[in-house]
C-alpha cells in the first residue's frame, strides 16, 4: 500500500468511527415519547377523573374524548363543592357553570354562566362542533343544550351547597379561603366547615397514541361570586390553551389573575421557546406575581402543563396544590406540586 493509498484508508475508516460514534450520541439522547398520558387539576379529582379517560387513551381513543370523559366525572359528582350543579351558588342563590374544550387541530368550543344543565364541558364541545361560533353563554347556551337533546335540571342546590349559602348569608362577605392545608382539592368533607372551599376547577390536558393533544376545563366558578361573573376557565388561553406542535395548559384558582396574563397561553408559549412545562408554569406563575394588582399573598393560581415528548410539570403561586398524571401502567400518581410563597 502505498502513501495515498494508506490515507485514504485512514480518512474513511475515521470517518465511519466518526459517523458511529454520532450515531450512538444520537440514539442516546433520543427517548421515546411518553405516550398516551393524562393529567389534570387537584388528585382528590384526578384519581377517579382520570380513570375513564385513560380507559380511552388505553384502548387507542383520541385525547379530545379522553378529556371530555374525564371532567365530566367531576361535573357529575354531588360531593364537589366548585363543578358541576352540586357546586356552590353565586350570591343570589343560582349554580351557574363555565367550561371549554381543546382539541389538536385548534377547534374550540365554550359555554358561560349555562344554568340548569349537567354537564357543561359536553354542551362546549357541541358547540365546538356543530355551531359557527366558538362561545355561547346565560339562556341562550341552555337553549342550545337543551335543543340538542339535554334535559333541564331542577334549581334545587345540594345539602352541602345550600349549608354553605346559607352560613355565606349571615354576613354576605365575599372572603375567599385561599387554601386550606388538609384534604387538597375541592371537596366537602363530613365534618368540614360548610364555606371551608370557595372556588376551583378541574383542568385535564391528554395525549393520545397518535401523539395528539386536547384538553377540557369545567368549573362552577367562585363561590357565591356576582350574578353573571366569568372567571378564567371558559376562556380559551386562558384557563385552557392547546398548540398541537407545542404542548397544552391549563390552570386552576383565581380566574381573573389568569385572564390578566392569558396564563393556558402563557405556559404553552414559554415551552415553545424551549422551556420544560415546570419551567413554563413557574414563569407564567411568577408574571402572576409581579402583575396582579393584588396582594399575590391573598389569591392562589396553579398550572400544569404537557408537552409533545410527554414530559409535563406544574408550579402554583402558593403551597397545597397537586395534581394527578397517569401514564405507564395506568396508575395515577399524585404530584405535590412545587410553589413560590409560602
């Protein structure tokens, strides 16, 4: 072999060690999506919440049914005091609910204030899909529901409810409990005080086998709250926010410190810019901090996020709000999520 020939021989056998070890660079730091998964506000909701939507995302359904599946138990269930029509009045006494719907191709659908009706976050997707509009809200929102085959429900509130209402009556003060350190979540408990929970939500955000994104967000709203108030969770971008090329958000406590920011949004466009969603959840949370009006030591915001590697996160503005994600085997873990005040 003469000279040339022996450099070429070098150069090509450098190249190929080269190309090899590039290789297995590559592969290790490539993982594997984390595909289905779901998670979603508040683990006292999300561990039966959860359930019939990653029976969905198991058997190969898609994200925008999984989530509608899975709010619609906490809507459903009697026990909780801020979904659903067994949730706390507003100060004249009347259940109103708010909810929206995302799902990856960037369709919306939301209804305010709707009265009377079960399950809410059905009547936004019906809206998302059969109507030209993307919000309807007050009577003609229940026309629209029951028009499609929903029944009217009856105005009578629940034994927790109306204990509540009626413990609110005495002073008729508007003085929301920003937390409470037992029991996180929104439920009354046995026992409880009857106003011991004031407002949330419960948010669900999901990615299929597909690799396809949605989410849900349903809420009674504050309790007791002006006739007619709208807080974050109808909003979209607000309380809830989907980009299929990106990740998915949604948030849970004070609605109007949400909207102030466009917090769903917020979050989903940190991780656009490369951030992990904690990383994008703290963000949003720490421009809550620094614009709101309020004293940030009296109201509390959460969020949690996914993004398209399935890789997800949370942050809250205060101590004591988790969350439950399941994925893997189908067990949903409860994520005490971390925060910026004590």
């Amino acid at each position: 072999m003469n000279r040339r020939q022996l450099l070429a021989s070098l150069g090509i056998s450098g190249l190929a060690l080269s190309l090899k070890g590039r290789s297995q660079t590559i592969a290790s730091l490539t993982k594997p999506v984390n595909k289905p998964i779901v998670l979603s506000t508040w683990y006292n909701q999300s561990k039966t919440a959860n359930v019939p939507a990653w029976k969905i995302l198991s058997e190969g359904g898609t994200a925008l049914d999984a989530v509608e599946a899975g709010v619609q138990v906490s809507e459903n269930d009697p026990e909780n005091c801020c979904v659903g029509l067994g949730a706390n009045p507003d100060r004249e006494g009347i259940v109103t609910l708010d909810a929206c719907i995302m799902d990856h191709k960037y369709q919306i659908g939301s209804v305010a204030a709707l009265e009377q009706i079960k399950s809410p976050i059905h009547v936004a997707r019906l809206v998302m899909e059969k109507t030209p509009h993307v919000m309807l809200v007050g009577a003609g929102a229940q026309q629209f529901a029951v028009q499609n085959g929903m029944e009217l429900q009856g105005l009578e509130l629940s034994f927790h409810a109306k204990r509540a209402y009626e413990e609110w009556l005495r002073k008729s003060e508007y003085k929301p409990v920003m937390n409470i350190e037992k029991g996180h979540g929104p439920y009354i408990a046995p026992g409880d005080e009857a106003n011991e929970f004031n407002h949330d939500t419960i948010g669900m955000i999901a990615m299929d086998k597909n690799g396809n994104l949605s989410g849900a967000c349903t809420t009674s709203g504050m309790g007791f709250k002006m006739r007619g108030r709208i807080g974050d969770s109808p909003i979209i971008g607000a309380g809830l926010y989907v980009d299929n090329e990106v990740g998915a958000a949604t948030a849970t406590g004070q609605g109007e410190e949400v909207i102030r920011i466009c917090g769903s949004f917020l979050v989903v466009e940190f991780m656009r810019q490369g951030m992990s969603p904690e990383q994008a959840c703290k963000k949003a949370v720490e421009r809550i901090k620094k614009n709101t009006p309020k004293d940030a030591n009296t109201i509390q915001v959460g969020f949690i996020a996914i993004n398209k590697k399935g890789e997800y996160g949370g942050y809250a503005l205060h101590r004591n709000f988790d969350y439950g994600v399941t994925d893997g085997n189908g067990d949903t873990k409860k994520i005490d999520s971390k925060f910026m005040m004590q």
